[in-house]
C-alpha cells in the first residue's frame, strides 16, 4: 500500500462540532500572531510624537535630537506635532484620544503627565489607565534664574529681598512642574509674589529676559545659554548633585534647603491599548539612540542625562511620580493656571 496515497475515508467532511472546536482552539492563535506579525512589519508609515508644548523648550528640544537617529532606526520617518497648552496637558489629552497602532506617540514630560492632572478637579486624562509605557528618555535638573537687575547676587539675599518686598516681584512658570516646585520652594522659605504662568519654558525664559517676571525654575536647555550668555542669574539647582555643565552652581540642599530635591524628566507614552510587541520594538529602538552616539552626547551636553529604560521599569517610575506628585499638591493645595 503507498504509505503517502490518501483513502476515500481520509476525504470524510468534517461534523459541525470538530469544525467549531477547530475555530475555537485557532482564535488564541490568530490573536497571538497577529501583534508578532504587526512588530515584525512594524513601522509601514511615518510615526508621530505629540510634543505637548511650543518648540523652544525642553521637551522640544530633545523630541528633535532623538528624531533623525530613530527615524533611520525605524526605517520611517519621525514626525514631531507641537501641541501646547495648559502646561503640556492639551497635547497630552490628544495623545490620549489617538489611535493605538503605536502611530501616535505623546512625550512624557512630568508636568503635564505626573503633577497637572491632580491639580484640575476633573483630570482630562489617567496617565496610568490611558497611556501605556513605552521608554524613559532623559533626566534633568531645574535651575532657579532671575533677572540681572534684581539686586540680590546669591540666593540668601534674593530670599531677604522678597520677604522685605512681599507682592512685589513676579515668579514665572512654564510647566506644571516649574509650577509646583516654585509654590512647593517659596511656602518653604515664605516668599510672597505673583504667579505668571506661560505656555511652556521658552516662552518663561523670554518673559524673564524682558523682566516681565524676575525668577522662574527652568530645565537646563531655557536656561543654560541665556546663563553663559551672562543674561541672567543662576542661584541654584534642584538635583542632588551640581551639574556637570554649571559646575559653579550650588544646589538646593547645599544652601541649606534639604531634601528640596527635584529632577525633571520626560518619557515616552503610547495611547492603552497599543500592542505590547510595537511597545517593545520602540523601546528598543528609543534605547539604543540614547545608549550612546551624537544624539547621546548632544543631550548630555546640554545638562540632559540620558536614561534608558525598559517599558516595565518606566512603567514602575511613572506611577511612583504620580503618587509623589498628587501627593504634593495636595498638601500645598496648588490650582491648575493656564
């Protein structure tokens, strides 16, 4: 008999029952492929990030040094979308209604992500339940900078200058997070001004520079030119360790405010619901543009710290700062400006 010819009884239909129990053990499967095959194809079109504020901040800033060097990774080319307002809450918000083909991506950036929503009685967005986790991107010092002619040279003498003068000066702010340290740092040291919020950190910066506000709290790409330009004055950083780039700039803590520790950072998120294996070939390649290279040492020249994460990692940052942070301004009772 040939072992390979088939009988009329291998030819028999199949019963309704064995044709439904096969279409039943083949759904998982199907689901299972289908993201693989995604990844694998993954990306077939252009992909755009939602950068939640103007361009000139920081945000911005390190969206278009990653740009160039993820696209090539890709293979597509990355698109940056500008959308600000509401201190990075209204980008963030579009980010959140986009589709979740892994198309649409919202930067991350602390303000907007961790500390506005508890600061609004409706929160637009859950940073936890709307977003998933895709990578950590970089983290920053604040800089604390008035204007030059503020008569106060360190900041001892600027925090004796306010308390003579309650109401007088004018604090700016560009972010949510520039927001809260700020009402956080001058409940501290009882400092009374007036808050002006604008629709990010350049706009901020520049409004310092026309002296329309004296201080604000700044990332360092605001900052850092305008201070070696001499333009404005530095009296502090918020990180736990001078920077590098501003050496000469003492920290918070090493002026006597301890545990004033703030560092800034923004990340990368998907809209829910976006496939685990497209989060994880963006993870991939968002890793290795920051694990080294020009784009690397562009961010790092700039007082930015690359900081490479997996999804699950950033996932676990991401929630501890938005308890940190819900935390705070519930204690120190700031409301959302725009």
């Amino acid at each position: 008999m040939n072992p390979f010819a088939l009988s009329t009884r291998s030819l028999r239909p199949l019963s309704a029952g064995s044709v439904l129990a096969i279409a039943v053990l083949a759904v998982p499967l199907l689901a299972a492929v289908g993201p693989a095959m995604a990844a694998d194809n993954f990306p077939q079109k252009p992909v755009r990030i939602i950068v939640p504020f103007p361009p000139g901040g920081g945000t911005d800033f390190v969206t278009r040094v990653i740009q160039q060097p993820l696209s090539d990774l890709l293979g597509q080319q990355v698109l940056i979308d500008n959308r600000g307002g509401a201190q990075g809450v209204v980008g963030t918000q579009i980010g959140a209604r986009s589709g979740n083909d892994g198309y649409t991506l919202v930067i991350a950036e602390i303000g907007a992500t961790a500390i506005a929503p508890p600061m609004n009685p409706k929160p637009p967005f859950d940073a936890i339940k709307d977003f998933v986790p895709v990578a950590m991107l970089v983290e920053q010092p604040y800089l604390m900078s008035i204007h030059p002619s503020v008569p106060a040279k360190n900041l001892a003498e600027f925090v004796k200058l306010v308390q003579a003068n309650p109401g007088k000066f004018n604090f700016g702010s560009g972010n949510a997070t520039a927001h809260v340290t700020q009402e956080v740092f001058y409940a501290t040291a009882k400092l009374k001004m007036t808050h002006i919020p604008y629709r990010g950190s350049g706009p901020s910066m520049a409004a310092l520079l026309s002296n329309e506000v004296q201080v604000i709290f700044s990332g360092p790409t605001a900052a850092m030119p305008q201070i070696k330009a001499g333009k404005v004055r530095p009296l502090a950083v918020t990180s736990p360790k001078r920077s590098s780039e501003l050496p000469d700039i003492p920290t918070m803590a090493e002026l006597g405010y301890k545990g004033f520790e703030i560092r800034g950072w923004y990340g990368l998120m998907a809209p829910a619901g976006t496939p685990r294996p497209v989060v994880m070939r963006l993870n991939e390649a968002v890793n290795k543009v920051l694990s080294g290279g020009p784009a690397a040492q562009t961010l790092r020249d700039r007082g930015f710290d690359p900081t490479p994460m997996s999804p699950d990692e950033f996932g676990k940052y991401l929630r501890a700062e938005v308890a940190r942070w819900a935390k705070a301004v519930k204690q120190y009772n700031v409301k959302a400006t725009d």
